[in-house]
C-alpha cells in the first residue's frame, strides 16, 4: 500500500511540474494533457449535437437541407467557443492571459496563417450568407459537383465521378461560382438539331416536341419549346429547349437520351439529318489561261 501511495505522489508531482507561463498562469503536464482530452471530447460532443440538431430540423420542422447545416454549423462553432473558454477557466488558466495569446497569434498570422484566417473568416461568410449550401450543384475554377460538406476552412464537393475534391472557402469569396441551385434545381437545357432543307419545319417541330413530351425527365411546366435558330450552311438548324429538375446534376445523360430518341424519330418520318457540304466553283478565266500557256 505505502508502494502505491509513494508512486502516485510521483506521479503527482511530476504532472504538476510547470511546464511554461502565460501571463499569470502557469502550465503543467497536467493542465496540458487536461486541456488536450476535453478540447477533443468538446469537439467530438459537437460534432454529435451539430448532426442531431440537422436531422432534427429535416425530420420536425421539414426545412431545406442547406438551412438545417448552417443551423447546425454555427450552434456548434458558438458551443466549442464557450466550451473552450470553460476548459481553460476548469484547468486554472487566466483568462487575461488570453490577451498575450492573442498578441502572438496575431504575429503568427502575418508571418504565414493568412490562408487558414481567410479561409476561416471566408467559412464564417459562407455560413452566415449562404451563397451556396449543402446539397447544390456548383460550379467553381473549372470544379463541377454536389456539396456534401462545408467547415471552417475548406468545402467538400463531389464529382459526378464521385470524386471528393475539397476546395478552400476563400475560393467561394474572391472566385466566380456557379450555383446551378441556388434557389431550386430547376434548370433548362438545349438541344440543338440540323436538319436537311427539303424537311418541313412544321413536322420537325412536333417531332421534337413529342419526343420532349415522352421523356419522363422533360418537366411539363415550364413547357418545352423548339425553335428554329437559323439557316445555316447545309441545314435548318433547330434548338429544343426543356426544363428538368431531376437531370440537373447529369445534362450528358439528359442530352445523350433525348438525342438517341431525336435521331429514331426523325429517321421514322423520313427526315434526313444532312452531312456538312461544300461546293467547289473554278472560274472559266483560270482555264483558258491555263489552256493558253499550254499552246505557247
């Protein structure tokens, strides 16, 4: 018994051994490994309240995806910041010497944590404004997919090749972005069509309207349309345009099924998709030229 007690007092004493001050607190092995385990466990718990809190939202209160993780982002990012200050104020710390912490951060930041703080602050906007949010279809810096997650520092997107690409919050901020839901997955496609000149406009629109009007992704309303873009070289070209709002994260596949169902119903009514042509013209001057150096 004496041995167990003789060997928790060193113990004792060694993590009590001081470490380094901070103002007028003073950090022992301790008051480390202490601040380190519920800094963890403050970020864990959160973690679970931030997903509760979303699939709390969807389920009760039948709100957006996107408002239910912002929600859920900023409550957690309000508790870890409270949480944090406590775990200091539990371990013995002084909060006034938060202060000098503050001061040495600030270096630390003009010496090389300019992207982290921006990205940070750019996370914090994104949260607040919201220009996009979980679940839309985006596009930025030639990066096209779905948004699955958005933290602090940087947002996950998802490739339609279910590649995971994480792109720096900032670039959300300072960059062009193309948010193909911002308000709602209703998006519209063309199709553009070239017929041959001796078709009749008139047949070729209510083919392709019929095929629009079969294809279960086409939305009724809006309603599709067929225009007839201009005359060109060796067709009459035409553009189909539909709405969807279920093939807005897959047009190839949209355009590839309505161009299959195009292709067999123009060649059912006999209407001929023309190859491009050329006509060559040689002028009659160039060869009685040509025919006169041949006689000299």
């Amino acid at each position: 018994m004496t041995m167990i007690q003789s060997f928790l007092s060193q113990l004792r004493d060694f993590l009590n051994i001081p470490l380094f001050s901070l103002g007028n607190s003073q950090f022992t092995f301790w008051s480390v490994i202490y601040i380190i385990l519920m800094v963890f466990l403050l970020f864990y718990l959160t973690d679970k309240m931030r997903r509760g809190i979303v699939q709390g939202l969807q389920k009760k209160k039948n709100i957006g995806i996107g408002i239910s993780e912002a929600t859920g982002s900023i409550i957690r990012y309000v508790v870890i910041s409270i949480g944090f200050l406590m775990i200091l104020q539990s371990a013995g710390i002084d909060l006034s010497a938060l202060t000098v912490l503050a001061g040495a951060l600030g270096i630390g930041v003009g010496f090389g944590l300019q992207n982290i703080t921006s990205n940070f602050v750019s996370g914090i906007i994104i949260l607040f404004e919201r220009p996009i949010k979980v679940g839309d279809r985006i596009e930025v810096n030639e990066v096209l997919g779905d948004v699955v997650n958005i933290s602090p520092r940087a947002t996950t997107i998802v490739t339609n090749e279910n590649i995971s690409i994480i792109v720096p919050n900032s670039e959300f901020i300072s960059s062009a972005v193309i948010n193909w839901s911002h308000t709602d997955r209703l998006v519209r496609r063309s199709i553009p069509i070239g017929v041959s000149y001796g078709a009749d406009p008139e047949v070729v629109k209510e083919v392709l309207m019929q095929v629009a009007e079969s294809h279960p992704g086409v939305l009724k309303n809006p309603d599709p349309q067929v225009l007839l873009d201009e005359f060109g070289d060796s067709s009459l070209n035409f553009l189909l345009r539909i709405w969807t709002d279920t093939y807005t994260e897959r047009p190839i596949i949209l355009r590839s099924e309505l161009n299959y169902m195009i292709f067999k119903k123009l060649k059912e009514n006999h209407i001929e998709i023309p190859f491009p042509q050329r006509d060559l013209h040689i002028r009659s001057g160039l060869i009685r030229e040509d025919a006169e150096g041949t006689e000299d």
